[in-house]
C-alpha cells in the first residue's frame, strides 16, 4: 500500500475521533462499545466459519 495514503487516513481517523470525543465523549464511548461489539462478532463469525470449513474438509460431511 501507498505509505503516504495510509498516513493521510489514519490522520483523518483520529482527528475525526478526537472532535467526536471533544464535543461528545457520552456518544464517542458509545461509538466505540459499538464498534468494539462488531468487531469480536466478526471475529467470532470467521472463527465459526473456519471451524465448519476444516470440519467439513477432514471429515467429509
């Protein structure tokens, strides 16, 4: 990835959460449970689906 273009977005990111916190902390903790929350779905959903994957591949169902 382009260095320069990664820099700019997560300069971007963090001012953008850094105003929501400043203007807002209630809404900002709640923005980041929020994200938080999806974030372990996702990773339960791919761990689920890896185990049905391998199950399905060394047993053969």
């Amino acid at each position: 990835m382009n260095r320069k273009a990664v820099t700019v977005i997560v300069i971007v990111v963090v001012l953008v959460c850094g105003s929501l916190l400043v203007r807002d902390p209630v809404s900002a903790a709640q923005t980041v449970r929020d994200a938080f929350t999806t974030v372990i779905a996702a990773l339960t959903t791919v761990v689920s689906s890896l185990t049905t994957f391998f199950q399905t591949l060394f047993h053969g169902k």
